[in-house]
C-alpha cells in the first residue's frame, strides 16, 4: 500500500501563529511595563494584543510565563546590538592582557556601545520600566537579564577597572566604581524624558550622542585616573 504524501506545512497558519505570538509579547512588554506582573490582567493583555485569552497559556503556558517572554525578547535584543562583541571582548581577554592604557581604551568603547544601544533608539524606551521594576523588585526573571548580560557586562567591567587602576577585580571598590560608571548608562534610558525636556528636544540626535560619549568619557577618566 503506497504511503499518504505528506502535507504541506500551512505556512499562513505558521505565521498567523508568529503574529499572535508577536503581539502579545508586544502587549506585555508596555502593560507589564506600566502596571507591573501582578496588577497586568489576561483580559487587559487580550484586548491590548487582539488576540484571544486563551492564546496566552496555548502560547506562554501561564500570564507569568508571558512576562518571561517579554524578558527574553529584551534580553535578545540585546543580545544582537552587542553580544558579537561582547563575547570577542571576553574571549580576548582570556588571551592577552592589554596595557592599562588600552584597557582604558577598550573600556571607553565598551560604554560608548552601550550608550548607544539604550540611548540612540527609541525601542529601549519600552525596556525602561520593566527593567527599572526587576531591579527595584527583581522576579525569577531578573535571572535572564543578569546571567546572560548583565553578568558579562560587568565580569568584563572589572577586569578592565583592574588593569587600568592596579585595584584588584574582585575587589568592593572595582565593582562599586563600575556599578556607578554603568549606572550613569542606565539614568539616560530610565529618565530619557528628564532629559528630553532638558535639552527642549523632541528625540535625542546624533549630535545629542556624540556629547553623551564624550561626558562618559570624562566621567570614565576622572573616576579611573
């Protein structure tokens, strides 16, 4: 008896079903952001998506592992502006160990592409208020953002602080100097608009960037020198 031929895949259906997915996670990523994991409804999260409310536990299993979702899809985004780099960045100091001088170069570079990442686009800006809430009242999420970047960030933060000052990196002050060097990356994402109406701009220009790299710099060289 010769076989059935195999269907062919619904390839709208695949991708009505990406959509779906899509739109919830986008629907997460700004009620999560604005209310918070507990006071979000799966009923505000259909309405705001179109999509059914049973499509969140077919999609997500549960309201909570939406949320983890929308983590991911921040820590992803992440991951394609600087995970290239950064995991050069690590293997090459596996490797070698750069005069303190270059260290501070490398450094400088470092911030300068994060700057860029949370500062330059307006996508971060939907970031802001779920990272300021993990950070604030960190969930069983607040693992994604910390081991798969966060972590690496500042592992690679302070080897760099230790090369450049002689302090060793496993030291409190090594790793206070570079929270308060990375926290001054983080205040442009979080108070963007403190910062808009500062400057009586509409958005940040590549001119408005060039002057946040340069300030990071200063800040870097009085900090470390």
């Amino acid at each position: 008896m010769p076989l059935e031929p195999i269907d062919k895949p619904d390839t709208d259906r695949m991708s009505r079903r990406g959509e779906k997915r899509y739109a919830l996670i986008m629907a997460g990523l700004k009620l999560f952001g604005r209310n918070g994991l507990d006071a979000t409804t799966t009923r505000m999260l259909s309405e705001e998506s179109g999509a059914n409310i049973a499509a969140i536990p077919y999609y997500f299993g549960s309201k909570e592992g939406l949320y983890r979702a929308v983590v991911e899809y921040i820590t992803d985004r992440i991951e394609d502006s600087i995970g290239n780099s950064l995991k050069e960045l690590e293997q090459s100091l596996k490797t070698a160990t750069p005069a303190p001088a270059q260290a501070l170069v490398i450094y400088k570079s470092l911030m300068a592409n994060l700057a860029t990442l949370l500062v330059e686009s307006d996508e971060p800006k939907a970031w802001a208020q779920i990272i300021m809430r993990e950070q604030a009242n960190p969930t069983e999420a607040y693992d994604i953002f910390h081991d798969r970047h966060m972590k690496r960030i500042l592992h690679v933060s302070h080897r760099l602080i230790s090369i450049i000052t002689g302090i060793d990196a496993k030291s409190s002050e090594v790793k206070i100097r570079a929270h308060a060097l990375f926290g001054q990356i983080l205040g442009f994402l979080v108070s963007r608009e403190t910062l808009l109406r500062s400057l009586k701009a509409k958005k940040l220009t590549k001119a408005h960037l060039q002057e946040v790299h340069r300030v990071l710099a200063l800040h870097i060289d009085a900090c470390l020198g």
